[in-house]
C-alpha cells in the first residue's frame, strides 16, 4: 500500500458575526490508497469541516492555521493543498483527483438538468473525451452502480429517481472521473436500512475494483464497523481517538468513544440499559479549555483535564488516543 | 389500573385504511394513494408500542389516522381508556377536540417544532390555553412547572427561548408540550431520529421513565429497529401500507417470521466488524403506493416469493401468542 494523503495540523476557524470560532483544531491523519477511513463524530464535531478542507471548499470566511498541511500524494507526485490558490488550480483535485459525495443525493444533482447531462459534462471539464465517450462511460457507470436500464436513466432527472437510485447515480458520477480520493459524507444517512445496506455493499466493491482511498464520514459507529479498516473520532474539532477499527469498537481507550458506544442500543442485548453521555456538547463559541471532552467527561482528573490539552498517546502500534487518564494509567500513576 | 381496564385495548383498530387522491392524471382515474390498507392493531393501556417500517410504508400515516389527523376512508378505530369512548372513525368536531386533550404527538424535529418567538413557558402552556384546560393563569404556571420539572426543564429554563437550547433540550421541551395536557395516548413520530446517538439514549430513557410514572400509552414509530427493540413492549412491521409482521418484542428479534421482518433485522449495521458481508440482502426498492404490486406486497423483493405470492394478498395469521403474520410461507420457512 502506498500512502494517499496526509493531513497535518489541519486547524479551521470560521469568523462569525458571533466572534472566532475554531471549527478543527490541530488534527492530523494519514491514508493509505485502498484504504476505508471512517470519520466519526457528532453533529459539531468538525468532520464535515475537516472532509472539506481536504478540497478547499469551506466558504471564504474560513482561516487555515498557519502550520496546516495537507498533502495528496499522487501518481507524478505530491500536491500541497493548501497551496492551491485559484479555482483553476483547485480543479486538479475538485472532481479529478478527489471527489465527493454528499448526504442528500438531492441536493447535489441540479434538479433541472438531467442526469446525463451532467455526467458528461464533468468528464468533458476534466477528461479529453468526446462527448460520445462521455456518453458511453457514463453509461457504463450508472450501470457499474446497479441502475437498470442505465441508457434511459441517463436522459432522466433527479426527481425521478428514488433516494437509492439517487445516491448510486451519486457515486457513479463521482466515480467517472477515476478520483483517487473519494470523501463520502454521510452518504447513507438519508437512506433505509436495507437501501444502505445495498449501498455499503457497492462502496465496497468499487473500493476492491478501483483501489482508491475512501475517507467515510457518519454519526454510525455500525455503519463504520461495517466499512472502515480504520477509524478516526473526532470531538467538537479534535481528534480524540485513531486506530484500526476492530481495536477501536472493540477496546475504545477515550471516554468519548466508550461513552458513544455504550449510548448505542445494542441488538446482541436487548436488557442492557441504554447510557446516556452526560451533558450537551459545548457550543463551538464556548470551547472548554484543555481536554475539549473534559465537561462531560465521567472520569475527568482535577486540575488537568480542564486545563491542560491532552496529546496523544499510543495505546498500541497504530492506535492512540487523546487523554490524560489513560496516559497515566499505562505509566502506573 | 383495575384488571378489567386492562383487558380492553386503549386504542382498536379493524380494517382501518386511508386512501389519499392525487391530483392531475387528466382523462381517466385519479390515481390513489393507499398509504395504509385494512389494518388490524390493539394498542393495551400502558404499553410501548413500536411500530416500524421504511419510508414509505404507511407508518406515519397510521400514527396521525389514530391521533384523528388524516381522514379515514374505511375501517372502525375506537378509544377507550376507562373513563371516555369515542368512536373515533365517525368522531364529532366537538368530541375531536375533548381526543385532542387525551391524544398528543411529539415530533421528529425539535428544530422545527418549537416557534422561535415564543418562551420556553409559552409554548408548553400553549396547548393550555388553547383547549381551555385550566382556569387560571396561576394553574397554568403550576401546570407549566410540574410537566417542565418532569422533563428535567428548571425555571431558568422557561424564561429563555428556543433557540439557546441543544438539540436534546428541545426535544425535551417538545415532550414537555405534548404531555402538559395530561393526555393519556402520545404518538412519538420518529422523535428521536435527529438527535445525536449521545443525546438520543438519554430522551429514550426520559420518554421510558415518563411513561411509567404517568401510566401513558405510547405509539412509537420510528425506522430504526435497534432503538425499538430497546424501548418498546410490542412491535408492528408495516410495509407498503399493510402490517407484515406483530409481536412482543423480545419474540419479534428473537424468532422474526416474516422474510421482511428478517432482512430488516439483518441490515442493521452491527457494532461487530467480523459480520462483514453476513447481511442477508434485499434486492430492489419499496414500490410506490400509488401502483402496487398484486398478491403480497413484498413479493417483488422477496427472495422466497413463488406464484401464489403474486397473485393472492396473505392474510394477516396468527403464528404463536400475540405474534401475527402475513406471509403465504411463513410456516416452510421456519423450517
């Protein structure tokens, strides 16, 4: 495996009419190509944020910290990201080398322009193709994604397919372009359980067929178990724990993760009480000094946790966490 | 509550269907939305009633027939909780409003449903003042103030508006606002599903506890089969307008007996990454209400589906104790 992209102190503040507000703080990953990330967290926690940057598509009153570093490495050679200035140096990495897809297949698709119009006219904006190739590619696509009778769903809107159909046209249009990143916001959220699991499906399988890395962003720690070979947890902007994901779901080490576990109702045990996290997630104008988590957190230490912010520690190979208590835990304090 | 009140359903329903007509279509029929098609449920007194479905399946229909929100085209639908009857398929305006008293909805957006002009205070004692319940505005504030105490809302709380508050408060304040009537029969439409999964435990466990300490009935839709299981006594499956598939909970996810029912057991993304590709998988997608498939409903994603599926609608059979089916092989593929 060869490394796709790296992420390094990716720090995201938004001027707001409310003041500064620091959406991502200080968070860095890597990924490998072929590999799944899933990017959980709550609503607020910054990973839509985070998934963004990664295309520069936050809105202009968005401030990159100084020391933000963000590079995708690719067949003839490395991108900065954060150096891309101009749109037209974005589109080397807007809808060619990485592309994404949105929650509300809906809203993505211009609803008075069929579906094939603006496939192809992606692949004409970033491909040399014919419009006949385009065509044909397209077609080829929406077919790859399990849409029937694709030829005549091309000519059709958005409107007229079903949320399912919608979300798989999504990802063939996303696809087409042969990205070598593909960040997917909580692409199954707005769908039924039996249309996500169709769909998680065909993640899958395109991630076997073309090898691209994937970087899943939800709230549904099932949904990732089901997906990811690797989880990142994000808490209001910080990275809070990271780490292959049978480690994680199944030896969480932050309180945060152990927390949003055990508030999941669980299908293996019906008795088994339901735990709330206490408390309501901070607003981001509110940050709490030191640990982010440390207001809710059932096992804060005095006098640390609510001042100084943890770094991380490695709790095995490949996954480490952010907290005190656990860092002091392993040194036998 | 006596043992003879507990014998009689709080809410019966036989045949119930409601039909929407669509307009346009020009020359020729109108088509028809059968968004719930002869349904046959009796909700006990003090139960938690799941009831769970796709979208599209008719549950949030059936939720707001019940509460009298929609009219019913055919079938008879009876409230009784001891104390007062109504007939509620042939229901009076007068008579509607005293139900609206003792039949209430919390909603699924807590962002939405609270008026952004309004108090906290004002918008529980809303329903108050509206159905002329209490007598004076001293009462009202009592009223206010127990309601707001049970849903974990203090006094500070009650002067501030909507928007200072998270998601999981508002949702508490809806709740507030939907009990503040003393109803007795609440339809939770999906009122956890925005919520974050944090936030979400903690007003399940809230509405749990509610329901205890008040003896309320709950009809509890929702989509997401693994918060039913945890919250509700008894489950109904709907797709496409019909019931599939009734039981106690625990028997439902213990032994499901409709192949719906299964797959929908199976396509919840479990916490195990092991189960990787174990998912039993449904093809297709639901059809629409407006042009559904002869014979079962499910036939077109069914797996097991053979000729008499397609052309015969199974009737709705009982399986064991309390658990009801409808599927022609129900029986075989037990086997």
């Amino acid at each position: 495996m060869s490394r796709l992209l790296d992420v390094e102190n990716l720090t995201l503040q938004f001027d707001t009419d409310e003041g500064r507000i620091t959406a991502v703080d200080d968070v860095s990953f890597s990924l490998e190509a072929g590999q799944v990330m899933g990017l959980v967290g709550e609503s607020g926690s910054g990973k839509s944020v985070t998934a963004k940057a990664l295309m520069k598509l936050n809105p202009p009153n968005a401030i990159y910290g100084e020391k933000t570093r963000i590079t995708l490495h690719l067949d003839d050679g490395p991108i900065e990201i954060m150096d891309l200035k101009t749109t037209t140096d974005l589109k080397v990495i807007r809808g060619g080398a990485i592309s994404m897809i949105f929650q509300e297949p809906m809203a993505s698709f211009a609803p008075a322009i069929t579906i094939g119009d603006q496939m192809t006219e992606q692949l004409q904006i970033h491909t040399d193709m014919s419009i006949k190739k385009a065509t044909e590619v397209s077609i080829e696509m929406l077919d790859r994604v399990g849409i029937s009778d694709a030829s005549s769903r091309f000519k059709q809107f958005a409107f007229e397919l079903s949320g399912g159909m919608r979300q798989r046209a999504m990802i063939a249009m996303a696809l087409s372009t042969n990205p070598k990143l593909l960040i997917a916001d909580e692409p199954t959220t707005a769908l039924d359980v039996t249309i996500q699991a169709q769909v998680i499906d065909l993640m899958k399988d395109l991630v076997d067929d073309f090898g691209m890395g994937i970087i899943f962003i939800t709230h549904d720690l099932g949904v990732i178990a089901q997906t990811a070979d690797h989880v990142a947890v994000m808490y209001l902007g910080r990275l809070v724990e990271q780490g292959p994901v049978r480690e994680v779901i199944r030896t969480p080490a932050h309180p945060y993760t152990k927390g949003l576990i055990a508030a999941l109702p669980r299908m293996d045990d019906l008795d088994a009480p339901l735990e709330p996290i206490p408390g309501d997630i901070p607003s981001p104008l509110e940050r709490p000094p030191g640990c982010v988590f440390n207001t809710r957190c059932p096992v804060a230490i005095d006098g640390i946790c609510s001042t100084e912010v943890p770094s991380f520690y490695d709790v095995s190979n490949k996954h480490k966490t952010a907290c005190h208590l656990v860092e002091r835990e392993a040194h036998g304090k | 509550m006596s043992e003879t009140t507990n014998k009689t359903p709080l809410i019966s329903v036989k045949d119930l269907s409601v039909h929407f007509g669509l307009r346009g279509g020009g020359f020729g029929k109108k088509p028809v939305v059968r968004a719930v098609e002869a349904v046959n449920i009796d909700i006990a007194p003090g139960s938690f009633f799941g009831l769970v479905g796709e979208s599209g399946s008719g549950k949030t229909t059936l939720g707001r027939a019940l509460l009298r929100a929609v009219p019913i085209t055919r079938g008879k639908l009876t409230y009784d909780d001891g104390e007062k009857q109504y007939n509620l398929a042939k229901i009076q305006k007068e008579q509607l409003k005293d139900y609206r008293s003792r039949a209430q909805l919390i909603f699924q957006d807590p962002y939405a449903a609270l008026s952004p002009r309004m108090t906290v205070r004002d918008i529980i004692a809303e329903p108050l003042e509206v159905m002329k319940l209490t007598n004076s505005r001293e009462e009202t504030d009592e009223r206010v103030r127990e309601i707001a105490d049970k849903c974990r809302l203090n006094l500070e709380h009650l002067r501030r508006f909507p928007h200072a508050f998270s998601g999981g408060q508002r949702q508490r304040i809806s709740i507030a606002r939907a009990l503040v009537s003393r109803p007795k029969f609440v339809v939770a439409d999906e009122s956890v599903a925005a919520l974050d999964v944090s936030i979400q435990a903690d007003v399940l466990n809230l509405l749990k506890s509610i329901q205890q300490e008040m003896g309320l009935t709950f009809l509890f839709i929702s989509h997401d089969l693994s918060v039913v299981a945890h919250i509700c006594d008894y489950v109904a499956v709907m797709y496409l307008g019909r019931l599939v598939e009734t039981a106690p909970t625990r028997q439902l996810f213990a032994a499901p007996k409709h192949p719906y029912t299964k797959a929908l057991l199976s396509a919840i993304p479990s916490l195990d990454p092991d189960d990787r590709g174990k998912a039993q998988k449904l093809e297709g997608e639901i059809p629409s209400p407006t042009n559904p498939p002869p014979g079962c409903k499910f036939q077109t994603r069914c797996p097991f589906a053979i000729d008499i599926c397609k052309k015969d609608e199974p009737e709705l059979q009982v399986a064991a104790e309390n658990h009801n089916v409808s599927c022609h092989r129900w029986k075989e593929l037990m086997e």
